[in-house]
C-alpha cells in the first residue's frame, strides 16, 4: 500500500505571529507587549496598525518574518523600541530617533509649550535649541511658528544630522540653523528664548536606569555630573550674554533639582522672574528663568 501523504500544515497567519511575538515579549518582562508586537510588525511590513489588523488573515512572505523576528531580537536584547521604529512622535510630530541621539519624551513637549507661550507676543522670534539630539524642540517650534528663527545647537555629529534630516523631513530647513557647538558658543546672536534638554541624570544613577536607556542611550546626553547640573550650571553662567532684553531660559531638569538650579539662576540673573512649570504627570520639571528689560 503506497504510504499516506500528510497534508501541509497551514501557513501561519499575520495574526497568529503577531501573538506569538507578544507572547515572546511579555516572556522577557517587557511592559506593553502587545503594542510593541504591533509596532514590530508594522515596522517590518511598513504599514500602520489599522493596515496590520486588516491583514491579519494574510500570511507574511519568508522577508517579512524575518524582518519581523530581527526586530524582536534586538527588542529582547532591550533595544529601545523607537529605535527600531525610526521614529517616536514628538508635540503631535513624527520625529527621526536612532543610536546616537536621545529618544525624546512626553515631558519635553512642556519645554516647547512654554517657550511658545514665552514669544506669543513676538513678531518674528528668535529662540535657540541647545543641545538639540533629534531637534524635536527646535523642529516643533519652527512648525509651531512659522515666522521664527531657530538655533540647534549640538557638540554631537550625529545629532546634526538628524536634526538636520528632521527639519527638511518637515519643511522648516531654511529657518533651523543646525550648528556645531559647545552650548552656546557658536551662537552668532542674541535670541528671545533659550530652550535646553541637557543631560542631568546623575552619573552614578545612570547603571541603575531600564536597561533600554542605560545600555543604548547615549551616556553623554544622560550623564549630568555628580548632581546633574553642570552642563545647566554652565549654560546659566553664560547665557546671560546669548539674551535680547527681557530674554528668557526654558530649562528641563529632575525634579529633585529645581531648588538647586533656581539658586544658581538667581545668582546669575539678579532681579529675574523664575518660575518652576510642571509637566503632564504632574512634577515640576521645567525651570524658567525670565530676565529684565533693560
């Protein structure tokens, strides 16, 4: 009797994948692992997730699970997850993210709203964007305001690229000027706001941060110093000069640190309104230092 040929086994579905790679995920005591199972998956068929769900009856070709399954092993290794995007949203923008640079955060979007409120009332702004990483700042308020000027500034290469890559993606290359620079040393004028998410994590306390941070994130836009404001104290001491009149900082920081930081902002600028802002959760998180005219 001729042997029995078994039938093939189904292909697996989109759906049944996409399972299985949250099942992998929260396996490895990844938050959200569903979600990021999504986000894997329409990273590697470059489509969005109401097109995934669409397709879930389909069955990916051999390419595309095997973009998917090097996605999910690099997320296993704790590679933060918009880096295998290649993006993370940004004040309602889809911002370009990768290693090199600081994946920007909700509470950043506070640094932004706060110097627009700032130049509300300013024709033609001039602001300053130091320590620019991805240029998220500077690109979201040059979109926000569309007859302002801005500066990013950066001492790291691949941030300029990126900021610069970001600012054509969203059409305001001609008014960011992308400059190498150490803070504000390369600024050529005096501008309304200095807007700054510098580095100020502890540098003992970045071993104890997510993995996804501490191992990938670049230490040099993390590492603050002993007590997190160097690179502020510094930018402190020398922006005074880098001001219009009645020019103003808008600063992120650690909670922990504002009391600490405003001292040093009323050493710098005596007389100046300073003013701690809280962000969406709820902490204070951004100082501003808003001078005097004179």
């Amino acid at each position: 009797m001729a042997e029995e040929v078994q039938p093939h086994a189904a292909l697996p579905t989109l759906a049944y994948l996409v399972q299985k790679t949250a099942r992998r995920l929260e396996a490895a005591g990844i938050g959200d692992a569903r979600l990021e199972a999504d986000l894997i998956w329409t990273t590697a068929l470059g489509i969005d997730r109401a097109a995934l769900y669409a397709a879930f009856r389909d069955t990916p070709s051999e390419e595309e699970a095997g973009r998917a399954e090097a996605l999910c092993e690099r997320r296993l290794n704790r590679e933060p997850v918009a880096y295998l995007m290649g993006t993370r949203e940004f004040y309602g923008l889809p911002i370009a993210v990768g290693p090199g640079v600081l994946i920007p955060r909700p509470e950043t979007e506070t640094v932004v709203e706060e110097t627009l409120r700032l130049v509300e009332g300013e024709a033609s702004p001039v602001l300053a964007d130091v320590g620019c990483g991805s240029g998220a700042i500077a690109v979201a308020l040059a979109v926000a305001r569309p007859e302002a000027v801005v500066y990013a500034l950066d001492v790291s290469q691949r941030a300029l690229e990126l900021t610069a890559h970001n600012a054509a993606t969203h059409g305001v290359s001609e008014r960011i000027h992308v400059l190498e620079s150490d803070l504000l040393a390369a600024l050529p004028r005096p501008v309304h706001v200095v807007a700054a998410n510098l580095p100020y994590v502890t540098s003992e306390e970045i071993p104890l941060l997510e993995p996804e941070v501490s191992r990938y994130e670049p230490r040099e836009a993390l590492d603050g110093g002993a007590d997190g404001l160097a690179l502020i104290r510094r930018l402190l001491a020398e922006a005074g000069g880098h001001l219009l009149p009645g020019g103003a900082l808008v600063l992120e920081m650690d909670p922990r640190q504002i009391a600490a930081a405003s001292d040093t902002a009323v050493t710098c600028f005596p007389g100046a309104h300073v003013r701690a802002v809280r962000d969406l959760a709820g902490r204070e998180r951004v100082l501003i230092v808003r001078t005097v005219h004179r």
